[in-house]
C-alpha cells in the first residue's frame, strides 16, 4: 500500500472524517494489511465508536510485528491495546496481561521509547485499582520517559497522575498547582486530541474528588469548549456526565436529567465496568427533581452494571420512608468499599468515605442511630479538615448543626446550621441550602421562634419550587410543620373498592365516587399489599386474570423469550477473547505469588463470565430478550397515571399521598411512610 492511497484518509483522520476515513478504507484494493494500514483502521474504528474494531486491529498488528520480528514495534501495539481497553473496558485484568507482553518483548531494552508509553497505562491501571503509591512510582517512570524520547503525552498522563496521587493522600497545594499547569497546556492545543480529552477528564474528576466545584465547572466549561468539533470516541459522553454533575449541583435538574440521558445513551458502547456512572448521575439528577420513580430505575440499572450507586440509592430509600433499608444500606456501603476500578471515583480513604459519612449522619439521626450518626460526623470531620475543600467542611458543619439539634442544643444548632445554609449559597448549590434550612426551620420552632421557622421554611420551599422539585416541597412542609394523622389511635382506615364499572374511595374522612380504570384495578393490587413488589408481567396478568392471586413473580414469563439478540456475534467473541486475557492474568499473578492482583483479575473474570450468562443460552446459542417488558412497564405506568391524576381531581390530598407513596418501574409498589400507617379496604 502506497503512501499517495493512504494520504487521504490520513486527511479525513486529521479533519476529524472517521466515518469518510472508514469508507476510503473500505474501498482500498483487496491486499495484506500493511502496519500502516492496521494501525489507520484502529483510528477510524475509535472515531467511529467501534470499540472492539480498533482492539482488533492494534491486535493484528502487534501479531504481524510479532511474525516480522520487529519486538519493538510489536510491544507498542500490545501497549495501545491496553491503553485503550484500560480507558474504556474497566477491565484491568485484560489490560495487565497485554502490558505484559510487551513488557516481555522489551525486557533487553530499558532505553526503549515504548517504556513511556507502558509506564503511562500501568500508572491508570494502578491509580484505577486503588494502588496509590504503585500509581506514584509509574508515574514519575511515565514523566522521566516522555521527556527523555521527546512524547509529551505519557509526560502529561504520568504528571496528572502523579498530582491525583498527592491530592489523595492531602497534598493539595502541590497536586492543585501541577492540574493548573496541565490545564494550561490543554488550553494551549498543544496536545492530539485523544490525550487533551482523556486529561480535560482527569482534572475534572480530581476536582470532583475533593469537591472543588467551582474549578471543576471552569474546567468543564473549557472541556466543553475543546469537545465542539474535536472530541471522539467516548469522550463526548464523559463531557457530558461532567456537564450534568455541574447542571445538578446548579439547579434545577431538567437540563441536568436530559444531559445525564444523552451521556448514557453516548457511553453504551463504550464503558464495560463504569457505565455505571453515567447511570448514577442520571439518577442523582431525578433525585433532585422529586422523581423518585426515575431515580429508582436509573440507580437499580447501575447496580446492575457492578456499580455502587450510593449514596443517591440509600437517600432515596430515606425519602421513600424506608428508612432501616437506607441505614443497612450505606452501612454496606461503608464496610464494603467501592471496588470497580474507575478514575471517576477515589478508589480509597476518606475522599471516598466523605459523601457517605455525610449521608450517614443524616441517615442514622432518622433511623434513631445516635452513635452511627456520631461517629460518621467525627470522620467527615477529620477528613475536611485534611482536605480543606469548601465543601467538605461545609457538609461537616451541616452534619455538626444537625447534631446539636438533635441534642437539644438548639441555640448552637441555629448558629451552625445558619453558617452553613449562607455557605451553601455562596458556594452557588441552592439545593443542599433549601435543604437545610429544612432541617434549620425546626431548630427555630425548638427554640420558640415559630415566625422565624416559617421564614426559614418558606424560603426552602420556594427555592425548592424554583429548582422545579415540588415533590420535595410537599415533603418539606409535612416533615417540618405536620404530625402524622391520629398518632394515638393507630392506622387510617381508608376504602378503595370496585362496584360494576365504578369505583368507592375513601381518605381523610372524605368518600366519593368515580369510573374505574384500568390503572385503577392495578392501583388496588398494589394498596391491598403495602410494600410487596409487583413484577409489572404479574401485575398486568393479574388483572387480566391469567394468574392467580400471589402467584409466585418466578413463573416463566413466554414473552420475555422472544426479540433481539443480548449480543450480537462480534460482541460474544470480544467477551470471550477478553476472558482468555484474563486467564493469562491469573496465571501469571499466581506464577508469581501475586494474590492481590489475581484476586482482582478473578473479579474481572466473574464479571465477563456473568455477562456472558446474560447474553449466551444453553448449548452456545444467542439468547434473546423481547421487548415484552418494556412494553407492559410502559403501558402499566401510563394507566396507572392517568387513574391517579383523576384520583387527584377529586381529592387532592390522596392524590399527593399516592403520588409520594406509588413506586413505577421495572417492580411496582405501594409504600406508605411507616410513621403514617394507612389501612385500606379493598
């Protein structure tokens, strides 16, 4: 293959053209692949977001290097296929095994320039682990190689990974500095794109990490700037969860929500391990909104990814009213640490335990866990004070107020609590102050201040309300103002029954009539069994009367087996060439005594033998999942809907009481605030 036949579609590569380089590649005459060529299908597979087209081609390069005999040239390749699988798979046990191979092919030659480049990836592979002093030692190898062979990209890497390093374990001043000089760089262009969007990232996350948000917003904006017209692959997605963290932290949460979809839907193809978080930031937004439906869904399916959406999850369950499995829940979270390796994330230390210990304190104080609450304020504590972020010692403040109140120190629960709500607002997160003034309004009503509590509820509310999360409002004001109905005389008895075509209801002393619906009879099943979840295929054939009431959610459901293939061919393969990487992993940690990494490779290996399950049948064959599912989810909740709306009309206090209480999704629920029991006759 001539240079003049490959001149342009190094041309569209350059202009940005992947799907034109794709195509003039297409077009070249039948001929074997040069490494020239190999190497321009890697780059046009990665712009066009085919993943596994540019693992398979620097896979076929480093095999034909490999048969020439050119060592050197052989190991580069090996170490691009685990750059790029270290940045997008997650799946640290297949990046380590081809690291080592091209460690092998360039054991004899220490001066070789490919060493900063294996240096650059085994720093992330580290940092991504959670080994920070390994992370350290890379990196400084990463630094000393890019400057000695020319290559500022593994200089850089291994310079921002080094200033993570030093912001983890508490040297801000010097971490804070050398991101500001990486950041300058960027700004200056004078990096390819793939670096400069990979780095804008990494110092987006350190901000992120010690809650510097302001940093993070200004270095968000300029990824966001550099993104229009030069980012590729999956970097637009990650711009975009950036985008939305901020969006959600500015309010209100609408533009946060559509950010957060756009950036899932974008990353489907690229993350393995971390998609996750793009589903955790989908559902912090819809949090945030009042929607707990959609942020249910949204941290349910990040979970599923193998990832730990908490504390959003466990503040959910807390809104919800359910509040022992919020407890057990970021209790888990905390004796079983975050353990997926991501950047996104700190892998270790307090930086990690800081948002939970602040949702902690909230947690226990509700669930009645005086020392749980305590001794979560006394680290969140200890680790602002190391940090010195804004933030962080904001939200020990808060956590330092809610306490006083708790103890009956209402003057100093005023004092604390009303520094730290001026504090939010100066900080620009209007969400964290409404919600605190929340918590302050009752201190004032301690105190004997009932105007002063108002003011301070009022001011929540409407703030609230112009975050467009009138969910919360209602609760704020219940939680602040109102007891639960008839405390001393047990449980509201209350009616929801079916006559012919019309239906009785009765709530709050009130009884009235109206047509019944469909979303109706399914309203009923779910109010004659609080707090028992419904598979919506068994709540939709129980009101077609194909099942039997409390028929076991396990029976096979026919219309699930039918549809589109989990995986298509191509995927199962790279599943299966990424397990035989991990393979050769164990056994090469295990050769060598290494425990530690092989404990890690066999969590890789769990996780691609389940996805496999998912998407591979009995006997090999495809298997297939139907669209059933989301069908009957999408019609159930729409009927559903649609009967409380008209609940509402009539009634608008039920109609707020189920709006808080119903619970849509995948598994419908009925879940009243224990506080508040409610009896229904049915």
């Amino acid at each position: 293959m001539t240079e003049a036949e490959l001149l342009p579609i190094r041309t569209a590569l350059d202009a940005g053209d992947f799907a034109r380089a794709q195509e003039l590649l297409a077009g070249l005459p039948s001929a074997p692949p040069s490494p020239d060529l190999l190497e321009l299908r890697a780059q046009a597979a990665y712009g066009a977001g085919d993943l596994e087209g540019t693992l398979a081609a620097y896979g076929e390069l480093y095999h034909l290097h490999l048969e020439d005999d050119r060592a050197h040239e052989a190991a580069f390749a090996a170490v691009m296929v685990g750059m790029y699988l270290m940045m997008d798979t997650g799946l640290m046990a297949t990046v380590r095994a081809w690291l080592s191979r091209a460690e092998r092919l360039v054991a004899d030659a220490p001066n070789s320039p490919v060493w900063a480049w294996l240096a650059a990836v085994q720093t992330y592979e580290r940092l991504m682990c959670g080994d920070m002093p390994g992370t350290g030692q890379w990196a400084r190898q990463a630094m000393e190689g890019g400057k000695k062979h020319g290559l500022v990209p593994p200089s850089i890497i291994g310079q921002v990974a080094l200033a993570r390093v030093r912001i983890h374990d508490g040297d801000l001043d010097e971490g804070l500095s050398a991101l500001d000089d990486v950041a300058v760089e960027l700004s200056a262009g004078n990096l390819d794109p793939l670096t400069t969007g990979q780095m804008w990232c990494e110092l987006i996350c350190a901000m992120q990490w010690i809650g510097q948000h302001d940093r993070a917003e200004e270095w968000t904006e300029a990824m966001e700037r550099w993104r229009q017209g030069a980012a590729f692959g999956g970097l637009h997605g990650r711009c975009r969860v950036h985008q939305a963290e901020i969006m959600r932290l500015r309010g209100p949460c609408d533009a946060a929500e559509q950010e957060a979809l756009r950036a899932c839907e974008e990353l489907r193809p690229w993350m393995r391990r971390e998609y996750g978080w793009p589903l955790t930031e989908l559902g912090n937004a819809r949090l945030r909104k009042g929607d707990f439906a959609g942020a249910e869904e949204a941290f349910l399916a990040a979970h599923q990814n193998a990832w730990l959406p908490q504390p959003g999850l466990a503040l959910l369950r807390l809104a919800q009213g359910r509040v022992d499995e919020a407890l057990a829940m970021i209790k888990s979270a905390l004796e079983h640490p975050f353990d997926v390796p991501s950047k996104e994330r700190p892998p270790t230390g307090g930086l990690q335990r800081a948002p939970l210990r602040e949702a902690q304190v909230v947690i226990s104080l509700a669930a009645g866990d005086d020392d749980g609450a305590r001794t979560a304020a006394a680290d969140l504590a200890e680790i602002a004070q190391m940090y010195r972020s804004r933030t962080l010692q904001n939200s020990a403040l808060a956590s330092k107020g809610r306490l006083a109140l708790h103890d009956g120190r209402e003057s100093e629960a005023i004092r604390l609590l009303s520094e730290a709500v001026m504090e939010w607002v100066s900080l620009r997160m209007p969400f964290e102050a409404a919600t605190l003034r929340l918590v302050l309004a009752p201190a004032y009503r301690a105190a004997g201040d009932d105007k002063a509590a108002e003011l301070e509820l009022d001011a929540a509310c409407r703030a609230l309300e112009d975050l467009n999360a009138a969910p919360w409002v209602e609760l704020a004001r219940q939680q602040v103002l109102e007891t639960p109905s008839r405390p001393d005389t047990g449980p509201e008895h209350c009616a929801f029954y079916r006559d012919g075509d019309t239906r009785t209801v009765t709530f709050g002393g009130t009884t009235f009539r109206l047509k019944d619906l469909k979303g109706m009879r399914y309203l009923e099943r779910l109010l004659a069994e609080p707090g028992r979840e419904f598979h919506v295929l068994d709540l939709v054939a129980v009101e077609r009367g194909a099942l039997p009431v409390g028929s076991s959610s396990e029976t096979p459901r026919n219309d699930m087996q039918c549809g589109l293939d989990v995986f298509d061919s191509k995927a199962r393969e790279a599943y299966r060439q990424r397990l035989a990487e991990t393979e050769e992993d164990i056994a090469e940690a295990e050769a060598n005594n290494d425990f530690h990494r092989a404990e890690l490779a066999r969590a890789d290996r769990q996780f691609l033998v389940d996805e496999l399950r998912r998407g591979v049948g009995l006997n090999g064959r495809a298997r297939s999942v139907g669209n059933g599912v989301e069908r009957a989810r999408t019609s159930a909740t729409r009927s559903l809907r649609y009967a409380l709306e008209r609940i509402a009309r009539h009634h608008s206090r039920l109609g707020e009481h189920l709006e808080r209480t119903i619970r849509t999704g995948t598994y419908f629920a009925y879940e009243p605030d224990p506080r508040a029991p409610v009896n229904w006759k049915t």
